[in-house]
C-alpha cells in the first residue's frame, strides 16, 4: 500500500507542475502526452485494486504487489523528472537545440511503462485468486481469471479490443504514440519563424538556420552541416578538456552547458551523406548528435553530442577493480536493464540498416538516471555509422581499455579478417553484433572480461574463437540469462537471435524478477518457460514480429501477454502431467511433498518456480501446515483458516539447494566453472 501511495504523491505532483503546461516551450506535447498515461494507469490500477483485492488484508495477501508496484513507482519518477526539465527556465535556444530531435517521452519513458503495466496487472489478478476466506468464490475467481489466458485471445486485434485500457493501449492513446513526437517539431518551427519575424539578434539568426535546416526534411543533406563561425565564433566557446586517449573527443561549454565535442579531419565532402544520416537519428540509446559544423573547405568537421559520465568499461572497472570485494557489478534486475537498453539501441540502429562494427564495453556510454538509488543507468550506444567507418580499418591492437578488440568479433568476422587483412573490408550483417552483444552481456552478469583468464593469446585465441570456444559462466549463473547470451554467441550466425527478440525475451525476463524478487540473487531455480524457445514458437505465429522495422511500443503489452499465454499453458500441461504420472513422477528431483514454506515445484528433474496463480493457489492449499511437519503428512487447509503467501523458511532453502546439489552431481558438464568451453560444451 505505501507503494502505491508514493505512486499517487508523483501523481499529484505532476497534476500541479502542469497547471503551469504554457511554460513549457519544447515538446510540450510529450509532455502533456505522459502525464495523461500516468493519470489514467493509476486511476487503472486504483479501479483494478478495488475490484480484486481486501482492504483489510493488505498485511497478508498484498505482498506479491510489493515488487511491481516499487518498479511502477520509479518509472514515474523518472517521468516526472522528464516533465520537470521541460519547465526549466534555462535559455530557448539551447533548450531548442538539445531537445527539438528528443524522442525519450515516447521511447524511454512511455516504453518503460507499457513494460511494467501487465506486471501489474498480473500481481493484482493473482493476489485478488486469494483475496476473501470463500474456498467456492476463490475458485470461481481461478477460473474467471483462467478464461482471460486461453490461447483463442492470443491475437493482437482481439487483445486491444478487450484489454487495450486496462493495458493503456487504447486507439486514442496508439494514435498520440504516433503523431505526438512530429507535431512537437512542428509547432517548434512555427515558432522559430514567429521569432524571427520579431526581430533576431545575428547569432540567434545562426541558431535559428542551424534548427531549421534540421527539423526541414526537405532541406539537402549538404545543408545539415552549417558554418564553423556559428559554434567557435560564440563568446562563450570554450574547450575544456580531452575525453580518452585519443585527440578526437573533447568537452566543451557552449551557450552556457556542457557539451561532447568530436573534431576530425579529412575528405569531409565525401561523408556529408553518412553525417547528415547520423544527425537524424534520434533513439534515447543511442548518442545524439545536437548539430554539425565544417570549414569552408571541407577539411574539418565538428559534431556536438550530448556528454555522458562514462563508458561501460570503465564502470565495470571502476566497480570490480583489483582492490574491490565486489564478485559481480550489478544486481540482476540492473543487468537485465542495461542487456535492454543495449539491445533496445541497437535493434533501433538495425532498422535503420546501420551495423555498429565495432561493438563493446568502451563504445558503451553510461550515466547515472537522475531518479534511481538502486544503481540504475542510461545506456547510449556510440561508435556505430561515421566513426565505424573512419576507425575500423586499422589492425587489431589494445583499445585504450587494454582489451584485444578481436574478442569482441564474430567468428565469421575474424575469418574474413584472416583473408582480408582487416576488419574494415569484412562484410558485416546484423548477427554479427548480436556475437558482440553476446559477448557484453558476459562482462555484465561477470563483470569479467572475455577470455581474461585464458592461457591463449593473440592469433592462438582468434583460431580458438573461430573454432567455438568461448568463455564459461560459473554455475550459479542464472540458467535464463547465460542461454540467452550462449544463443547470441553461436557460431552460426543463423541460430542467434535478432535484436527484437532478444528485446521481447528480456522484457520477459524482467517480468519474472519483478514477481520473484527473491531470486534476483544467484543459486536459484529458473522460470517455467525456456524464453528462447518460447519467442521461436511465437515468431512462427506472429511472422511480422521478426521483421527488420521496430514495432511500436503500443505492441509491447501484447508481446508480453503472448508469452503469458504460453506460460500459463505449459503451467496446466505440467501440472496434468503431474497429477496422471502420480507420486512417482512427481519426486524426481527427491523433493515430493515439501513443506508448506518451500514455493518451489519439483515436478521434474528441472527445479521451477511457481510464478502463476494456478500453481500459486495450489501451493496455497498447504499454507496452514507447520514447517516441522514431517514430509510423509499430508498437506491440507482447513477452511476458514487464514491463508498466507508463500514464504520461504530456512528449511525451504535447504530443500532447494539439497536438490541442486543433486542436479550437479547428475550434470558432469557443469562441473567445470572457469576456463572456456566449445560450442559443442555449450549446447
């Protein structure tokens, strides 16, 4: 309940920063676009909370709402300081020039939201299945709830129609999804025109044709990069220090923030069409290029960027550095955020046909997000586009992090490179950075680097790569996570994933954190479902989910009520299965009939976790026994007794990790935990 109060505080604070709507003179429609999906999912989640739940017995039966009503909480926060910096009385022209491409509203803000409302619609459903003391009237409620799930209601059409509010995917709000980013543009350029008609000062001319020529699509791409006069010819230019080791980057002050600076030199004419490309993308992971500058010539080019904290790698050092006792940088949840935040950018890059290259730790920049204390971070993804193609063609040799770049390389990448000479002539498909994401992903979970402990070095480990061997998680790695990253590593690039499901399947995987906080530590059971298989099955009955285009963000809580679906399906098949195979099949990991505080099934030699209300409500029917009880005692409820979630007791814990221990005794390739392993280990 204190959850969900904290959540009507951001509400309400909200609701009297926007009394004051007209001051905000950039993307005030974003604006106005998420504080209306912020009002009507609380009145959502208020109207579903009564019709499910007990007032009077939040103390008991609440606690599944804890977790998802917290992560609900800091998506509004992060929203509300969203609309907060749209009322902030800084300068027109920088506010225009830093935020006039922003698409964060949209793609950030209402992304993460449409992420976590199923969440939370699934956590009420399933605490309303107890809510009351009526055996008859739960049972109903099972039921009712049941019909919701049925595989005839997997299709998106029919889901909108019946669930597009309570989802906050209704018609209304889809069409603002769609228009609200270009009309902000516009009236941006209608203003511009009013105050130039007003009168301009000359500098204020220049930075009025630099916002024009970018927000007119009309205009040619030659156009977008404008005179160097406009940026170093301001008083208030002034170069403050390099970034890295290298003599591109630098951090400036220019019209009165702080700015990144890429300065290069060369055939500027050349990649006038490659420059004005990257000037327009605009994702919220991916770095923003503000506007481009040049010399008469077209010898020298300036981009300002948005400037960031830090790269990745850097961070993990920093975190997990020789002198410090922390075994792994991230929590999972955070992880799983950063993997989709990663794969979020680059499944945007990829419908853009742009293949980053160059994919890894140091092109990853990251900054602290303004409204979290859980070490949370915003991900941007550099280094793709122009700067591939001006810094790919050299031999492989240390980066300034100290790491050979090839490990970051596909397989068939490093083969060509073999031929070649360099990976600059190679040609790259999407997969390829799906192997380096792979590779990421590793660090993060780790926060060791690839092959760091490796007795191979040089040409001996680029043969080895290419060969199939790759690096080794340790055992208590989450058995979800490291076959997601061992799917984006295969050595065919034909068996990874593409970046949209990789997106689907993390989203997923947050879904399952977030209703099962307690295993967001290592050592723990995994999901009922293998996502990957899961998304392949999915992919055959949705064909347009595999295509290159991003879908919109409106699709996001179908996708996750599609993999709800499946869930809740192989959920009953196992359960039948369960109940026909009797008492023998159902102590196969040597765990039957365990005690009323252990949450886990044991239905097979795989350990899951019951995530569903079904399997909830089953697990529910032995609550009232005690934790001495002896295992032979058959469990029972007595009616009217009160129920209570499932806690986990410290001889619950002993039973799960008594049957792990027999699960690695059984798996004799899972004896192994440092080193590297083949693909043929792997699989």
């Amino acid at each position: 309940m204190e959850q969900f109060r904290q959540i009507g505080e951001v509400v309400g604070s909200l609701k009297a920063l926007m009394v004051f709507r007209d001051e905000i003179q950039i993307n005030q429609r974003q604006c106005i676009l998420l504080l209306d999906m912020f009002s009507f999912a609380y009145e959502s989640i208020a109207e579903e909370m009564r019709q499910n739940l007990r007032f009077e017995e939040k103390q008991t039966k609440w606690r599944i709402l804890e977790q998802p009503l917290k992560e609900l909480h800091r998506v509004f926060k992060e929203g509300e300081v969203y609309i907060r910096q749209g009322l902030e009385t800084r300068d027109w022209w920088v506010k225009a020039i830093t935020l006039y491409q922003d698409t964060d509203c949209v793609e950030f803000h209402i992304h993460n939201l449409l992420s976590c409302i199923p969440i939370v619609v699934e956590a009420i459903e399933s605490a309303g299945e107890i809510s009351g003391w009526d055996h008859d009237e739960i049972q109903k409620k099972r039921i009712i709830c049941s019909m919701k799930y049925q595989r005839d209601c997997k299709d998106p059409k029919l889901f909108q129609w019946r669930f597009g509010k309570q989802y906050l995917v209704s018609p209304d709000f889809c069409n603002r999804f769609a228009a609200v980013w270009e009309e902000d543009r516009w009236i941006l350029l209608n203003k511009i025109r009013e105050k130039r008609k007003l009168g301009l000062t000359k500098h204020e001319r220049q930075l009025a044709d630099l916002l024009c020529k970018n927000l007119n699509e009309s205009e040619p791409l030659n156009a977008r990069l404008l005179p160097f006069s406009i940026l170093v010819g301001t008083k208030d230019y002034q170069v403050r220090r390099r970034l890295g080791s290298g003599s591109q980057y630098k951090e400036i002050q220019w019209l009165g923030e702080s700015f990144c600076l890429r300065h290069f030199f060369g055939d500027i004419e050349s990649i006038v069409p490659e420059i004005a490309k990257e000037i327009s993308l605009s994702h919220p992971n991916i770095m923003q290029i503000h506007c481009g500058f040049t010399d008469e010539e077209k010898k020298e080019c300036l981009l300002v960027m948005e400037l960031m904290n830090r790269d990745l790698s850097s961070y993990i050092k920093e975190i997990c550095g020789p002198r410090k006792r922390i075994p792994i940088p991230f929590s999972l949840p955070v992880a799983v955020d950063l993997m989709l935040q990663i794969a979020r950018g680059m499944e945007y890059l990829h419908s853009k046909q742009i293949y980053h290259r160059d994919l890894n730790p140091s092109n990853i920049l990251v900054k602290a997000r303004n409204a979290s204390t859980e070490g949370y971070l915003h991900v941007k993804i550099s280094g793709f586009g122009l700067s591939s193609s001006i810094n790919l063609t050299q031999k492989a040799s240390p980066n300034q992090n100290g790491t050979l770049p090839f490990i970051w390389h596909a397989p068939e990448i490093l083969a060509e490179q073999e031929q070649l000479g360099s990976i600059g002539n190679s040609r790259y498909t999407e997969k390829a950075d799906v192997y380096s994401f792979g590779m990421i992903c590793f660090e993060l979970l780790t926060g060791k680097v690839p092959f760091e402990d490796g007795h191979l070095q040089g040409d001996k480990m680029s043969r080895n790569i290419r060969t199939g061997e790759r690096p080794l998680f340790s055992f208590s790695s989450p058995k979800y996570l490291t076959t997601l990253t061992k799917r984006c590593w295969h050595t065919d690039p034909n068996q990874r994933p593409s970046f949209p499901s990789i997106c689907r399947i993390l989203r997923y995987i947050k879904r399952f954190l977030v209703m099962n906080p307690e295993l967001s530590q290592t050592n723990l059971p995994n999901p009922t479902l293998d996502y990957c298989e899961t998304e392949a099955g999915l992919l055959k009955s949705f064909p347009a989910w595999g295509s290159s285009n991003s879908l919109p963000v409106s699709q996001i809580p179908f996708q996750m009520f599609a993999y709800r679906i499946v869930e809740k399906e192989k959920t009953n098949t196992s359960q039948r299965d369960t109940s026909e195979s009797g008492s023998d099949g159902a102590s196969a990991c040597g765990d039957e009939n365990v005690t009323a505080d252990d949450p886990f099934s044991s239905g097979s030699e795989k350990k899951t976790f019951l995530t569903s209300p079904e399997t909830l409500h089953t697990k529910l029917s032995k609550l009232k026994k005690s934790p001495d009880v002896k295992s032979s005692k058959q469990p029972g409820t007595p009616k009217g007794r009160s129920l209570r979630p499932p806690q986990m007791s410290p001889c619950g814990r002993s039973l799960r990790m008594n049957s792990e221990s027999q699960l690695m005794a059984m798996s004799p390739k899972l004896r192994r935990t440092s080193g590297h392993a083949s693909d043929s280990e792997l699989s």
